[in-house]
C-alpha cells in the first residue's frame, strides 16, 4: 500500500485533507477531479463528509465567494 493525502477546498481558505491508502499499482495522476472527489467521498467518515458540506454553505469572514 501506498499512501496519498487528498485536499480538497471547501471554498477559498478552507480546505480539509483525507489521507487515503490504495494499493502500489493503483496511478491517481490520471484521475480528474470529479474521481478524486469519488475517493474522498469512500475513503472519508461521515464527520468529515459533513464538515466538508457545512464548509461549502459557510460563509467565512475575510473571504469572497468567486460568482458562479
């Protein structure tokens, strides 16, 4: 097993990490953002999912939200 960390940015400032162990052979380089997400989303516990969702609806003082 090898181990990575994934980082993830809730919104500009906040950003939680998940390390995560995946087999020797196994190559994230290729994976787009939308697959790491898909690891996180197995590898993380429920407190961590929900962290990450009340960060996205926090407003944070001192940081601007980009517009969509």
């Amino acid at each position: 097993m090898q181990w990575f960390v994934l980082v993830l940015e809730a919104q500009p400032g906040a950003r939680l990490r998940q390390p995560i162990a995946l087999s020797i052979g196994f190559d994230i380089s290729g994976l787009d953002d939308g697959a790491l997400f898909s690891l996180f989303k197995q590898a993380a516990p429920v407190e961590s999912r929900d962290l990450l969702s009340k960060l996205r609806a926090a407003k944070l003082p001192g940081i601007t939200k980009p517009a969509s």
